[in-house]
C-alpha cells in the first residue's frame, strides 16, 4: 500500500488569467502581488507549512517569472549585502531556500484536470495536495494541513470545501452525498458549476486538495467537459465511484485573487494586519470613503 504521508504538492499556474486582463497580457496573474508578496509565494508557503517538501509547479510559456521567484538573485543579494542591507538580502534569500522547485511545461491550457495530469511523472504513486493558484486561504491551520490530517487519518482522497449562497453555486465544483459529521462527507457526485436548483448542496470546492494517486488514471479517461477543458472535477467523480471521496470543510477565509474584488478584499486584509501600513490604510479607506476625492 502507498504511504499515506503528503510530501508532494501540485501547484498548476499554467492559465491565462483572461479574468484579469490587461495586467495579465505580459506578466504571470500568479506574480501580482498581495501587497507586496506575489500570489505564488503565498500558496507555497502554505504548502510548507503543511509540511510538504516537493512543490511541482505546472507552469507554461512566458511564466519563467515564477521560476526565478523561487531561486537565488545572487547580483541583487550580493548587491544589498555590500550596501549592509542585510535584513533585505535575507528576504531574498530565504525565498529561494522555501523548498525544492520542479516545473512542468503544461504546453496548451487543455484545463486544470489536463494541468494536474502533468505532474503524474513527478508524483509517482503516492497522495499529494493540489493548491490552486489564485485561491488565498488564510487560516491557522494551513488548509492543505487540515485535508493531509483528513487523508493521513482515514486513507481517502479528500477536498476542501466551504458553504457559499445557493445562488452562488453556478461559479463552484459543488460536491453531493452523505454527511459523516457537520464537517464532513462521504460524496458520491460533484458538479462542476451546476445552476442554483440543479446543485446537490451549497458545499463548494475553492481550490485545495489531497488526492490518492488514482486520480492519474480517473484524469486519462476523462473527456473534455464544460469549455471544452479537461475538468478535475469530472475526474474526481470518476474517483467517487471507485474510492472512498470525502469533503471536508475547512477552517478559514477563501480569498479569489483571480477575481477582481476578490484581490481587492484580500489586498485590504493582509494590508491591515501589517503593523507598519494599518494605520495608513485606514486614513486612504477613510479618505475615499467620506467621497474627500
Ligand atoms: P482559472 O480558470 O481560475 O485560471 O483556473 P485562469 O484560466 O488562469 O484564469 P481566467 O479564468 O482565464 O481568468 C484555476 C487554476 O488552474 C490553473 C490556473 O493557472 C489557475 O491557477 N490552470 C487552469 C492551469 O494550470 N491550466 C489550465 O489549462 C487551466
């Protein structure tokens, strides 16, 4: 049997961000920052500190950005080190040391179900997280943290869920079947984007997986579905009917910094919990607000 340990993780950023156009036309939606870290690192930092030691990123043309992200910049350290910025270099640096880096050219954007199928020949048979790209989940707990424990705990393929407003639910992968207790179910069909009177409940799955290795083979036979993309979600039902699938409903704020608003709201929160830009904050919030401009 594969060890049940979660030490891989999927990161596919191979999209093209058409949501957030113009800014995307040039640079990775993934490197636009929350206030001043990019998306990316914020995602994988989760992924280490959920205790994974292998992030596989499934990236594509014009996203070397990303790459250089996660490595040394020795002429900008040794650059701010001569200059006895020392506490910058380290920034810098301790980027570069986040964890073990392998990319994977998703050569056309066939869908996220086609982005994770990439990473097969990285992952081999053991589980492994997926995190979205442009899903922020700010907890305590680092989501991926809470579904390895699931995974570890009861040996099953598990997706992190949240409750969203039944008129919502055309925008989610919306799961179905038995609860087990009020956080968790056994499901037994998942829905990609189902209208609010066709959605089999209003638990939505934002980004975050722990997946068995089966999935490679449930993503193989998948056929292009809505778009004409290869959709996870219809591989993971394939995976319900052949292994237990649970959902689990996370603690913590889903942010879609994909989403206009959703990067605005995220971009307001962890600008206000930073001490030396708060008080800042809340004068522009105010100031724009009272109509001053
Ligand atoms: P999204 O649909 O949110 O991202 O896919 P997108 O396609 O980049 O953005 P829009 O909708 O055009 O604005 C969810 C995640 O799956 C990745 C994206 O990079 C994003 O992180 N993805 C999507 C791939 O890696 N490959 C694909 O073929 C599609």
């Amino acid at each position: 049997m594969p060890s049940t340990k979660i030490r891989k993780a999927v990161i596919p950023a191979a999209g093209l961000g058409t949501r957030f156009l113009p800014a995307t036309k040039a640079i990775p939606k993934e490197m636009i920052p929350i206030v001043d870290v990019p998306m990316i690192q914020h995602i994988v930092e989760e992924a280490v500190r959920a205790g994974i030691e292998d992030v596989v990123l499934i990236t594509a043309r014009h996203k070397e950005s990303i790459e250089n992200h996660f490595d040394y910049n020795y002429e900008l350290e040794d650059s701010l080190e001569k200059k006895q910025k020392n506490d910058l270099a380290e920034v810098s640096k301790k980027i570069g040391k986040m964890c073990n880096l392998i990319s994977v050219r998703q050569k056309n954007p066939m869908g996220l179900g086609h982005a994770v199928l990439c990473a097969a020949p990285v992952i081999g048979n053991e589980p492994f997280a997926v995190l979205l790209g442009d899903d922020l989940i700010d907890s305590k707990v680092p989501c991926t943290r809470q579904l390895a424990e699931i995974y570890e705990k009861e040996g099953a393929s598990v997706v992190g869920v949240m409750e969203v407003p039944q008129a919502e639910t055309s925008k989610y992968g919306i799961v179905g079947g038995n609860m087990l207790n009020p956080k968790l179910m056994h499901v037994d069909r998942l829905v990609e984007k189902p209208s609010p009177d066709q959605a089999p409940s209003r638990w939505a799955i934002p980004g975050r997986y722990v997946l068995s290795p089966k999935i490679f083979d449930c993503l193989r036979e998948t056929k292009p579905g809505k778009g004409g993309e290869i959709q996870l979600t219809d591989a993971l039902q394939l995976l319900a009917q052949r292994e237990k699938l649970l959902a689990y409903a996370f603690e913590g704020t889903r942010y879609d910094t994909g989403d206009r608003l959703g990067f605005i709201d995220a971009t307001l929160a962890f600008a206000l919990r930073r001490p030396e830009l708060a008080s800042g904050v809340r004068d522009i919030m105010k100031k724009h607000l009272n109509g001053v401009v």
